[in-house]
C-alpha cells in the first residue's frame, strides 16, 4: 500500500478568506503533462479555461512558482490555483462578533449565511467573511449551522487545537439551546422527549424520519404563546441534519419560513430575504478543552415572527 504523505503548506494565499483549491495529481496517471491532466480533470471550467489559466500562471506548485504549459506530468505532485468564485448575492445583514481570544472565536450568524464554503455559497458565508475581517486565515468552524438558521457558531483559532474542541460537539459535551417560533397547538402536551431515527439521502433536499433505533433526540418546551404562535425551546441531544426542523414538524408545529416542513417547495429565491426560518441557535454552553474555562454565549438576535409580528405578517404579501 502507497503511504500518502501530508501535503505541504499553501504557496497562495486566502482570497476573500478563501483558500485555493489544492490538486494532487493521481499516482496511476498516464497523462503526459500536467497541462493534459487538468484540462481533463477540470471539465466544469469550461472550454479554453484551463488552457488560459496555465498561459497566466496561474497554476502553482509546492515552490510557488508558477507550473508551465508544458510541464511533465508527476505522480502525486501537488498544484495549486484560486477558482474563479460563482455569484453570490450578498446577504445584507451583519456577522456579529460575540467572543474573541486567541483560541477561539464566537460569532452570531444571520439568516442565510452558510457557515462553510459549499457549493454556490463560498465568498457569502461566515468562514469567510471572519477570516477576512479578523485577519485570521487559519480559521475553522467546529461545528455547522444550517444556512437558513441564524445564531451561535464557535471557531477554532488554531489548526492543532479544532480537534479538541470538535470532539466537545461529537461527545455531546456543549449545552446546546435553541429557540423557534412555530403554530401553537393547545393539544400538543409539552414539554416532551422526542427520539426518532432520521435519514437524509445524497441528493433529496429533505430529511425524513424512518423505523429502526432513534439516533435523534429533543427536548421540546413551549417558552409562551399568544395569538396562534408559540415560542419554543429546543434542547437537542444529538445533532443529525435538520433535526429540529424534523421533530417539530412530526409534532404537528411546523417551524415558520421553512421551505422544507412540512412540504418542500423550492429553495429561497436568491435576495428574497423576506421570511427567514424562524430558528435560532440561542444558547453554547461548554468547558473549554484548552483553558479549562467555562464558556457561556447567548445570541443577542430575536426572531422576527415573534419580536414583530405584524412585519413578519406583511412579508407574505406579494
């Protein structure tokens, strides 16, 4: 077995708190040159991309130097290249700071900002956008949000601390406390335990909950009602994809804004920010790994179907 040695450093820097892609040339590569391989490989550039690229040098190796047109191919080299970032709507509202020291950093996510750089959403979203502010280019998320729930998110300061505070979340170590804003049901007897198995398949938008052992479990409590909503505290033990969306839906109290539960009805157009999912990360509670210290953070956010109901009512008007 061929022992895969660790990459070395990036000869480029971030880009908008981006980092460029890295490459590595396949070790059963019969291609003649590096040249021949990419244009291959990157068939999603588009015609003459790659050919353009390599003629602007912007395709680097390990030395930073740039790699020529017509250099021979190597198994197992490493390359380099910033891709050209798709259009993003810009999501107008602001990433704010809760905590900062110099191992990790606590931010208030906004509705429809992803946490990581995925897909269509790279530039647009809280990684980014905080390496780029803070100047902090070895900055990573330990655990995600998704991108329609606003609230908490913790990252980590330096790369050979993240996996200490990545198991926190993966040993069930943080308090974790959400709040949502759903219907009120004067029959649904609260607070309960909701266990049940959650599956979500590659390329179905939603998740859905299926027989077999529970591998998701909430506490649901009702904060207050009034006027046919209620207010929800959400206590999750696990953390499987859309979880809470899933349990209140099951419960009959579909979450308010959600473009999943209880039927799917399309992505967000983009710059339609009108109704956001009305969930919010509220509370991260967890004893430091490093420092031993206890943390606490709440979000400072309020959630607009319950702090303004008549806006939230007005948003759904064409």
């Amino acid at each position: 077995m061929r022992r895969r040695t660790p990459p070395p450093p990036a000869p480029l820097p971030q880009r908008h708190g981006v980092d460029p892609v890295r490459v590595r040339l396949p070790f059963d590569g019969t291609w003649s040159t590096v040249r021949e391989h990419l244009v291959a490989r990157l068939t999603g550039a588009g015609p003459g991309t790659v050919e353009a690229m390599f003629d602007a040098g912007l395709f680097v190796g390990a030395d930073g130097r740039a790699v020529a047109p017509d250099a021979p191919y190597r198994p197992g080299m490493f390359v380099w290249f910033h891709r050209e970032l798709p259009a993003e709507t810009p999501v107008p509202f602001p990433l704010e700071l809760v905590h900062r020291d110099e191992h990790i950093v606590v931010a208030d996510k906004p509705h429809f900002l992803a946490t990581t750089p995925r897909g269509s959403h790279v530039a647009q979203t809280a990684l980014a956008r905080l390496r780029d502010e803070l100047g902090i280019p070895a900055l990573t998320a330990a655990h995600r949000l998704d991108r329609l729930t606003a609230g908490l998110v913790l990252f980590t300061v330096r790369p050979e601390e993240r996996g200490a505070y990545q198991t926190l979340f993966r040993d069930r170590r943080v308090r974790k406390e959400y709040e949502a804003v759903a219907p009120y049901d004067p029959a649904l007897v609260l607070p309960r335990t909701v266990r049940s198995r959650i599956v979500k398949e590659r390329g179905e938008q939603a998740a859905r909950e299926t027989e077999g052992a529970p591998n998701a479990v909430t506490r649901v409590e009702l904060a207050e009602h009034r006027g046919g909503l209620g207010r929800y505290r959400l206590l999750p033990e696990t953390g499987q994809t859309h979880q809470l969306r899933v349990h209140l839906n099951a419960l009959g109290v579909p979450i308010l804004g959600d473009p999943l539960y209880p039927e799917v009805t399309g992505p967000v157009p983009p710059g339609d920010f009108r109704r956001p999912l009305q969930l919010l990360a509220r509370e991260l509670e967890f004893t430091d790994p490093v420092t031993g210290a206890r943390h606490a953070f709440t979000s400072r956010r309020t959630l607009r179907a319950w702090s303004c109901p008549a806006d939230w009512d007005a948003a759904r008007r064409p």
